[in-house]
C-alpha cells in the first residue's frame, strides 16, 4: 500500500519536473549585491516592527487602561510592517526570486528523494535521459 502511494505520488506531473531537472546551489557561492542585502534587511526590519511592536502596544494598553491604544495602533503598526517588507522586496529586487526558486527547487528535490526513495526517483531521472532502470514495475 505504501509503495503504490509513493507511485502515486511519483507520478505527479510537478514532482516529475522537480525529480527531472534538479538544481545546485551555485548561485548561493556568489557575493550578493549591497542593493540585495539592504533590501533583505528592510524584510528583516519589518518582522521586528511587526508583531513585537503590536505586541508592546497591546501591554501598554493594560497598563495605561487605554484600549484605544491598541485598537488603533496596532492596525496602523501592521499596515506600515507591511509597507517596510514590501519596501524590501523592492529594493532586493529580482534576485530575491531567483534565491526563492533555487532553493524551494532543491528543497522539493531532497524532500521528495527521502520520501519516495531512490530507487523511485532514479527511474524518474532515467525516463528523462531516455534510459531504462531494472525497477520492476513502470511508474
């Protein structure tokens, strides 16, 4: 039962290509640029701003006994951490993608190696490369 799922699940068109075109980390072992890395430390900024932020006000609304404090604040905190994120987002620009691909790309392609198996993901890899692997049963 569990190795008809791991066919099942083998033979999904997104793992396939995920399987069929893995990735290294190369792009990682390149200096980034300071606009990149200004831009990931206002990403970084805004999570500071965020929630700890909301979270003082919501303490100093029951210790000052003023609810609207909070209420009014905190939407205003929020909206302004999100407007730093995508501040950050902006000046990191496309490169910030890029990382994202690469590494959801190779992270997919560990995951699902450990889950299906090797012998699952070598056949997967051989059907691209149009060879056959002695693996018994076709997926």
């Amino acid at each position: 039962m569990i190795k008809k799922l791991k066919q099942k699940i083998g033979n999904a068109c997104f793992i396939k290509r995920v399987l069929k075109n893995p990735v290294d980390l190369e792009i990682f072992k390149k200096k980034p640029t300071v606009k990149f890395l200004i831009g990931i430390f206002f990403v970084g900024f805004s999570y500071i701003i965020g929630w700890p932020l909301i979270s003082l006000l919501g303490v100093l609304a029951v210790y000052f006994n003023k609810p609207l404090l909070f209420a009014v604040g905190s939407p205003i905190t929020y909206g302004f951490s999100h407007l730093v994120f995508l501040f950050g987002i902006f000046i990191a620009g496309k490169d910030t993608i890029v990382y994202m691909n690469v590494f959801a790309q190779w992270s997919l392609t560990r995951f699902f190696t450990k889950i299906l198996g090797a012998e699952i993901v070598s056949s997967i890899q051989a059907e691209q490369e149009g060879r056959t692997v002695p693996y018994s049963k076709k997926i």
